[in-house]
C-alpha cells in the first residue's frame, strides 16, 4: 500500500519513517517533506487538487495528514466518495481545533472538565472579567495562529494589552475567548478515535517556552519526553472519565465524521485533569516521542480506525523512555537566518533518532531553512539515563547559531 503523509516537520519525518515500519507498506511518499525524509514531493498540504493529481498517478492509497491547515480547509471532504482514504477529521469536526470558542461551547455542552471562558462583547466587559479574574486569565484568538495566538496574563493591563494585540494582528472584530487561568503539570495526551472508540497512545510532556525553566517567548515546542512519571492509573481513569469519555459522547451527538488521531492538552491540576485545547492532529514535538515508544503497527492502528474497528485493536508499548530535544535556530522563535550548514549528524549512536524539521538539501548539503531545525531523539531504561544521552548527542550536531534547552525532560524527574 502506496502511502502520503502530509506535511514537512519532525513529526511528519516521525509519522513517516514509523508507516515504513509496517510489512504493508508500500512507497511512503511526503509532500512537501523536508531535507530528512524520504520520497518527498513539491506539493503544497492545503494544493488538494495537486495532492490528488499525484496520488492517482502513483497509486497512493492512504494519506496520513501532519498539519492542521489542511483538515481545517477541508481535505478529508474533499476526498470523500474516491478511492483515497485520507486519515483525520472532515472539516466540520476540525472546528474542533479551527475554533477556539467552538471547542470551548463543546466542552461544556458536553461535561468536559475544562477552565471557565467568557466572550466579552465590549470594552466594559473585558474590563469585568478582568477585575473578577484580577488579571489571572489566558486570552486566546479563535482560529488557527501556529501557537502565537494564546496569551497568558498576570494582571489586568496584561488583558487589555492581549486584546489590543488580537485586534491589531487579525482585525479589529477578530474573535477571542477570555479564560481563567489554571495551574499545574501539563500533559499531552494523543489518541485515535473511529468515532466510537477512543484508544490513547502514552502520554507525554511538551516544552513549549523557548528558554530554561520555561521563560521567553512560547515556541511551536522546544522538546518532548514520554511516558511521564506522575501519570499513573488513578490519573488515566479520571481523565477518561471527565474528558475522554465526555469527547467521544459529543463527537457521536454532534454525527463527526471524525477518523483519525485527537489530541487532548491538559493541566493537571489540583482539583483534577482540565482540558485546555484539542488538536485534530498528532502534536509536534511529541510525535517525535510517543511513536518510537509504540510497538504496535501504526499503519494497522490507521486502518482500524478507518474500518471502524479500533475496539479489536490492542496497543503495546517499548520499555524505559523517550526524551526528544529540539535544536533551533539562533532568534526562533523570532527572527531567524537559514541556510546554515549542519554539521555531525553522522556521528550520532546507533539508536539516536534525528527527526527533521527545518531542514533541506542545497547542492549536496544540509542547510537550515526553519525554526526548529532537528529532533534529536533518546531512548533509556530511565528516565534520567534518556536525558543524559539525549544531551551527549546534541553535543555532536552542530550549525551556526544553534540553540537548544538544556533542561527538556528534567521536571519528571521530580517525581
């Protein structure tokens, strides 16, 4: 079976290289991929006609999408009713993600533990809710952003200033929610879902302020570790009873046409796990963990969900931890240069993952051309043996400007 995985990141380079594991995979094409992946091809993830011009003419039956974009503007509806089974959410069930305050009416329509939100509908309203939350609040744009449009604020001037900064990048009626600010350990967790059936893959934790001790600006993530220690059976059950569950009721209430992969961000707080967004989508950069720690067939997993059999599936995991440290490009997540040659990647152990991400080939070299440039992925019986190595490899990779944080996975060991 001839396969299309949408997309050009480390997790698109992840989902690809996991898809060849499988005996019925055929050629494993990306489009557009990076200077890491195999078989890539110049199409655009949102170019559908161009997506499906190349898939006929090269007997692609199944596309894997990476990115948002794509499921939001429709790609799944597109290629309803051909041949092309494609592996996600239809455009109506990417809301889910596309909009911020849609997901939100979802959680409480349907008993989803999540933060109080409000929409303020002018000027005097911000300034309530402001005052009542006393500045302790996360004010979010409701479409797509690439992350940079969540603002999380510690006083009231912080509100009024995040507001302003919505209107002023998206127009002055863009939509936003206001939310109340909650605290505690994040955590990712990605699942499949049929639509009758929710499976979770291991749960891992995202890095995403660009510096140390999670200071500056917030990044598309700065690295990933997996499992994570504090998640133990008594948290598994409670966030299947008062998210998961809640989820998979409202998707089959609302008749989702939603195959594919779900991804729950979470604050585990005191008072129990809160849902704090869904992606409609692997998430990056934990892709770059959680599937070397999958043992089972991913392409098996896809088409079971795709059958509508994920019920029969069962999922089994390696042994010891997975730690996933990004190497990005000195400014990102500002302003940044590319064409940076990279250096060392022969070097690294057997066993060391390099996922790509902003990465292509340049006359026979490897230059930077993103961000986040490389996933240089770990593996140890511990936790604090995956760190260790993870950091001796970075050690090798190098390329001018380059930057990385030196403390990703460090918090699971606190517990």
């Amino acid at each position: 079976m001839n396969i299309a995985v949408i997309g050009s990141g480390g997790r698109e380079h992840a989902i690809s290289w996991k898809l060849g594991q499988s005996p019925r995979a055929g050629t494993v094409y990306v489009l557009p991929g990076n200077g890491g992946t195999e078989n890539n091809v110049p199409v655009a993830p949102t170019d559908f006609d161009g997506i499906k011009r190349f898939c006929e003419e090269n007997k692609v039956e199944l596309i894997f999408v990476g990115p948002e974009d794509p499921l939001a503007n429709g790609i799944v509806d597109y290629f309803a009713g051909s041949a092309i089974r494609v592996f996600g959410p239809d455009k109506q069930a990417a809301q889910l993600e596309g909009s911020k305050i849609k997901a939100k009416q979802f959680m409480k329509k349907y008993g989803v533990a999540t933060a109080d939100f409000w929409l303020p509908a002018d000027a005097e309203e911000i300034r309530q809710i402001a005052q009542e939350l006393d500045g302790q609040a996360v004010v979010k744009y409701d479409g797509l952003a690439a992350g940079k449009g969540v603002f999380v604020c510690s006083s009231n001037t912080e509100v009024y200033e995040a507001v302003d900064e919505i209107h002023r990048r998206y127009g002055e009626g863009a939509p936003y929610l206001i939310e109340r600010k909650i605290s505690g350990q994040e955590l990712s967790v990605i699942a499949f879902t049929d639509g009758r059936k929710i499976k979770m893959l291991l749960p891992s934790q995202d890095h995403k302020p660009a510096y140390d001790g999670d200071k500056g600006p917030n990044t598309g993530g700065m690295g990933a570790y997996c499992p994570v220690p504090f998640f133990d059976e008594a948290l598994k059950r409670k966030i299947e009873e008062e998210i998961v569950n809640p989820t998979l009721t409202g998707l089959q209430a609302e008749k989702y046409n939603y195959k594919g992969g779900i991804y729950f961000g979470l604050m585990i707080t005191e008072d129990g796990p809160r849902l704090l967004e869904y992606n409609v989508r692997f998430g990056d950069p934990e892709t770059e963990v959680i599937l070397p720690a999958l043992k089972t067939d991913l392409l098996e997993l896809v088409l079971a969900a795709l059958d509508g059999r994920l019920e029969q599936m069962e999922m089994e995991f390696n042994d010891g931890y997975y730690v996933d440290v990004v190497l990005a490009s000195g400014g990102y997540p500002g302003s940044y240069k590319k064409g940076k040659e990279i250096h060392g990647l022969d070097n690294l152990s057997d066993g060391t993952l390099a996922f790509h991400a902003g990465t292509k080939r340049d006359n026979g070299r490897l230059v930077t051309s993103g961000g986040r440039v490389l996933n240089i992925v770990a593996h140890g019986k511990d936790l604090g043996t995956a760190i260790d190595t993870a950091y001796s490899e970075c050690a090798k990779v190098d390329f001018e400007d380059m930057f990385y944080r030196k403390d990703i996975g460090k918090k699971g060991l606190l517990f």
